[in-house]
C-alpha cells in the first residue's frame, strides 16, 4: 500500500513540476524550413494508416503549419518545429462516423512528432504556438 501512495504522489509531484519555456529557448531554437504541403499529408496519411481502424476512410481537415514547441510531458525539454493541428474523423466499421479526435503533428529539424492533445492534463505544459506569445 505504501508503495501505491508513493507512486501516486510521485507521479503527481512530477505533473506539478511544469518546467516553462524560456525565451532563452525559444530565440535559441532551431526551426526547419516550413514542410510543404506534400510533406504534411504524407506524414498525416501515414500516422492514419497505423492508427485509426478504417484509415482509407477518414476525413481531416488540417491547419496551416505554425512555429511552435511541444513535448510529451511537461518536465520534457521542448522540441521546437513546425506544428500542423488536425480533425480526424475517422469511420466506424460499420459505416457510420465515429468521433471527431484531434491530433498534433511537429515537424522538427530531426524527426517528426505526433501528439494526442486529449492526453495532456493541461495542455499550456505542453504545447504552445510561438506567434501566440508576446
């Protein structure tokens, strides 16, 4: 029991620690060139086929790419790149549209990144647009 409860506060110890961005960062970062169209879709085509039941099917609808940074977890040193925000809609098997579920895609100078924004406690940690800070 004791060790359940130092897990516990451990692990709500450490999404408590939200280590911000500085600017010392951010004009530090290293930006690729903005990913052309093509790129995008490939990359979001491809993370479908390996994620969603019925990837064939689904309609997204994509935001333009944006500077931004993200990381997994808030304690994460960011990684810094180019953030697409996508729509999915994937459909069921049997036909019908199943939910609207959003996904971030950051494509950075060594790799690119997905994210589930659903999975963050608060997404501010995690994800921000760099034409959104003053």
């Amino acid at each position: 029991m004791k060790t359940k409860l130092l897990a516990l506060f451990s692990a709500l110890v450490l999404m408590a620690c939200a280590t911000p961005v500085t600017q010392q960062e951010i004009a530090q970062a290293k930006f690729p060139p903005q990913p052309k169209q093509a790129e995008i879709d490939k990359e979001v085509n491809t993370y479908l086929k390996s994620a969603v039941n019925s990837p064939d099917m689904p309609t997204k609808e994509c935001s333009p790419p944006r500077k931004a940074w993200a990381r997994a977890l808030a304690f994460e040193t960011p990684k810094f790149g180019w953030m697409v925000v996508c729509d999915i809609n994937a459909k069921q098997r049997s036909g019908g549209d199943g939910p609207m579920k959003t996904y971030m895609f950051l494509f950075t100078a060594d790799g690119n990144y997905t994210y589930d924004p659903s999975s963050f406690t608060n997404i501010n940690n995690n994800v921000q647009f760099l034409d959104l800070i003053k």
